[in-house]
C-alpha cells in the first residue's frame, strides 16, 4: 500500500509505502517489524541534498519514541529537478500496530537555504488489526 504523505514543500514531497515482515517479526517475544519504503521526489529547479531526518515512532502501547540522525540508510543523496530518490529502512513495535511520522532536512544546492520537507503520520499494523 501506497500512501501520498507530504505536498510538496518547495517543489520536495514524501510517498511512504509500508510493509509489515512476518518472516522477521516474533509476536511471542513482542517483536513486530515493519519495513517502509520511501520515495522522495524533487520536482523544483534546483538538485536539494538531504542532509537529515527526524521520525516520531508511537507505538500503540503508547510509547513514543524519537529518531534523529544524518542522511537515510547511511546517505545524504543528492537528488536534481524531476529526480526520485527511494529507499527502504525498517521499524520495530513492540505490538501490531503504530504509527510514524517526521521531517527531512534538505537543503537547496544552489542556494545551501535549508528547509524542511514534513512527513505526515502513517500506519504501521499487521494485516487485519483495527486499531
């Protein structure tokens, strides 16, 4: 499934598309893993770098948890006008359901202004939980 997340914030939005790994996840031992994968997509005139990101996790015990570093998946991409830049990182819950969301700090190469792209919240559950 497919989720439109954020309208482009200077020419800049975020598709996320996420997945729960039974193969990886052990219900038993509270262990609940989700991959997701995200589509940054530049349709400004200018190549953006994304320089960092921050995720707030809420899991559906309630406990919230927040991540911040440098780049995605070890990068800090480069992406030009009209490029996507996609990738797949992973979560772990402590139960079934939650829910991410956060932001991306770009900045324009052209001008090194920095801003920042949102990321709206989106469900992360096993199939068949209501929540």
């Amino acid at each position: 499934m497919s989720e439109a997340l954020a309208g482009p914030v200077d020419g800049v939005s975020v598709e996320v598309a996420p997945e729960f790994r039974p193969d990886e996840s052990s219900p038993a031992e509270g262990r609940y893993v989700f991959s997701y994968t995200v589509t940054v997509h530049n349709a400004s005139r200018h190549s953006i770098q994304l320089m960092a990101r921050h995720w707030t996790i809420t899991q559906g015990s309630g406990k919230v948890q927040d991540v911040r570093g440098k780049g995605v998946v070890g990068q800090q991409p480069v992406i030009g006008p009209g490029q996507r830049f996609r990738y797949t990182s992973r979560a772990i819950l402590d139960g079934p359901v939650g829910v991410m969301q956060g932001e991306y700090t770009c900045v324009d190469t052209a001008t090194q202004r920095p801003f920042e792209v949102p990321i709206a919240p989106f469900r992360l559950a096993c199939p068949n939980q209501v929540h």
